[in-house]
C-alpha cells in the first residue's frame, strides 16, 4: 500500500510539472497566434501576467543556479520510496522523458533564460489588455 501511495505521489508530481512546462510553451505560441487570429483572449491581462511569472519563475532560478522545487520534491518522494530512475511508475516515465533531456545544465539554463526573455518582449510587443469594470 505504501509502494502504491509513493508511486502516485511521484506520478502526480511529474504530470504537474510536465503540465507546469506546456502551460509556459504552449501559452507562448497561443499568445502569438492569437495575435494574428485575433483572439481576444490570449491577450487577457490575468492569462499573461501568470505565463509572464510562470516562467519568470523558471529564469530567475536558473539564473540563481536553484533546483526547481517540483525537481526536488520528484527526487525526495523518488528517494523515500527507494525508486531507482529506470524503475519509475509507468506515468511518471513517460513525464520524466518528455521533461529531461541528456543535455548540459548550462544549455537548459541558456533556453529558460532566453525563453523568459523573449517571453517578457511578447509582453510589451504584444501587450495585454485589461478588462473595463
């Protein structure tokens, strides 16, 4: 019962933070073709500013060379239950392939910096709008 409890629990951290990282890429490119489809909500003042700070979130720790807090909690739980990361549960695997790469740390810290860069020129390239009372 407690293999079963860790295993959901390491599977539903990896899906928030698969959904965390498709929230940030996906809302970029909505954002954009919004603007050209003119969909008004994609320029919706609440919708930007939570994108612009999600993924100001992801810049500021890579410039602060800080673990993301959803990395670490995936480890810890990982850890306590004593899954080795070729032993995952089946959802958590599939999560952890989509999120990480065999790649240079400093590479992934460059994209999320230029990333929240570009990102935050959106915000003034294609401003948002607030809604009237």
């Amino acid at each position: 019962m407690k293999a079963l409890l860790y295993s959901i629990a390491i599977s539903t951290v990896y899906v928030i933070h698969l959904l965390y990282a498709l929230i940030i890429v996906i809302g970029f490119f909505l954002i954009i073709i919004g603007f050209f489809a003119h969909w008004k909500w994609t320029r919706n003042f609440t919708f930007r500013l939570l994108h612009l700070l999600m993924i100001g979130i992801v810049a500021a720790e890579s410039v602060f060379n800080a673990e993301c807090p959803l990395t670490w909690l995936e480890y810890k739980l990982m850890s306590l239950d004593g899954v080795k990361h070729g032993s995952m549960p089946f959802i958590a695997g599939m999560a952890d392939k989509a999120l990480y790469y065999n790649f240079p740390i400093w590479l992934f810290n460059a994209i999320y910096i230029i990333f929240g860069l570009t990102v935050l020129l959106i915000w003034f390239a294609i401003p948002p709008v607030r809604q009237k009372k």
